[in-house]
C-alpha cells in the first residue's frame, strides 16, 4: 500500500509573524516551502525570517522581497511603496543576506514528481498575477514546457488548485495579507500517492489584533493593518 506523502506551502508571508507562527504550529512536523514575499507590509521582517530559516523552509524570491533588496518601487502603490521604504531601515543585514541568496525559481522532487515553484508566473517570475479566470488556457502549456507535474504559485493572495491530465497547477493563498475575503491566514498542503496529486487549502486563525497593533505602531500605513481584519 502507498503511503501517501504530504509537503506544505506557504506564500506572502509579508512580515505577519503572528500568522506565521500559527500557520508553521498547523503545519507540525511537514517539510514546508515559501513561494515569495516573505516581507513587505507587515511589522516584523526580522523575526519571520529568522523563523523561517529556524524552520529550514525552502523559500524563493517575491517581488516585495526584491524590491527591498533593490529599493526599486516604480510599479508598486504608494502603501506598498512606503512598508518597501521602512523594511529597508528595518532590515538587518542578516535578512537582507538572506534575501540576496535566494532564487526566482526552483524545481524541487516530491514523491516521485517534480515541481515548480515561483512567485508570479512561469514567463515572469515575479511580476505577473495569475488566476485560473486569465491564465487556465496556458497552465497545460506550462507545464509541459517546464517538464513538471505540478506548478505552485503566489503573488495574488488568493488560493486556487487547478487540475488535470496534464498536471496541477495552485496558490496556497497568502499567509500574511489574505485577499480572498477570509481574514486567516491561508496555507496548502501538496499530497501525493503514486501518481495521483491532491491540493489541500487551510485557513488558520491567529492573533489579528496583535499583528495590526505592531503595524500601527511601527508607522506603517494604517490601512495595512485594517486590511487584515477582512482579508480583502
């Protein structure tokens, strides 16, 4: 009998440490993958990456993180623009290191299959938004032209799991910044038996009050913090 095997995957963590640490308790003892955005709006830049590398997780670039590894804010809202300007003071120079070291992409084995990881899309690893309403017609075409059986995506905060024959295609959704209407913090669990494939999306309660208190107080936009009592 196969035994089934399960890895997770968290995204755009955006420096919520209070949804971090609840979504990594849920997550126990799973292998867990960060598809980007491990800073950027939220007050605490510092204490999730050190949690995340206490973690071993396998984290890729987003473009948060890149903005504040290069101060380039051009296309992002002004909101966006003034958390990227505060994580660059904020930032030690051991999560700025770590940030530097990490890759756009990266193609990992998991039970017998291989997948995708990046943070935007397939053409534009950190740009691009893609939601199954835009983009369905090429998941097939990405993944045959990746070689993978499964691709897994952030960048829009919004979980979705795609499927089938020619592979799965998902978001986890946003750990941090939830923009799907529900305020937890949203993770994914890839399950694999032999050849078949399954997406699994967990929402998890944590400490809103306390994240948007350390936003508010760290003179962050007020917005940013309001936003996460919606998840909008």
């Amino acid at each position: 009998m196969t035994r089934t095997a399960e890895i997770a995957f968290v995204s755009d963590v955006h420096s919520n440490l209070e949804a971090l640490e609840a979504v990594l308790e849920d997550i126990g003892e799973r292998e867990t993958y960060c598809l980007g955005d491990i800073v950027g709006y939220g007050a605490s830049p510092n204490e999730v990456i050190a949690l995340l590398r206490e973690r071993r997780a396998t984290c890729i670039l987003g473009d948060h993180d890149s903005a504040v590894l290069s101060g380039r804010t051009s296309e992002f809202n002004g909101r966006a623009a003034q958390a990227v300007a505060w994580t660059i003071r904020t930032l030690g120079a051991e999560g700025r290191e770590y940030l530097a070291g990490l890759q756009t992409s990266r193609t990992i084995p998991f039970g017998g299959l291989s997948v995708y990881m990046t943070h935007g899309s397939p053409d534009d690893n950190l740009g691009e938004y893609v939601y199954p309403a835009t983009h369905s017609d090429l998941f097939g075409y990405y993944l045959q032209k990746l070689g993978v059986q499964v691709i897994a995506l952030g960048h829009t905060h919004v979980p979705f799991v795609w499927s089938d024959r020619e592979g799965t295609v998902f978001n986890p959704g946003s750990v941090g910044q939830p923009r799907a209407g529900d305020r937890r913090a949203s993770y994914a669990l890839l399950k694999a038996d032999g050849a078949r494939v399954a997406v699994e999306h967990r929402a998890v309660e944590y400490d809103v009050e306390k994240s948007a208190k350390n936003i508010v107080e760290a003179g962050l936009p007020d917005s940013l913090a309001r936003r996460l009592f919606t998840g909008d």
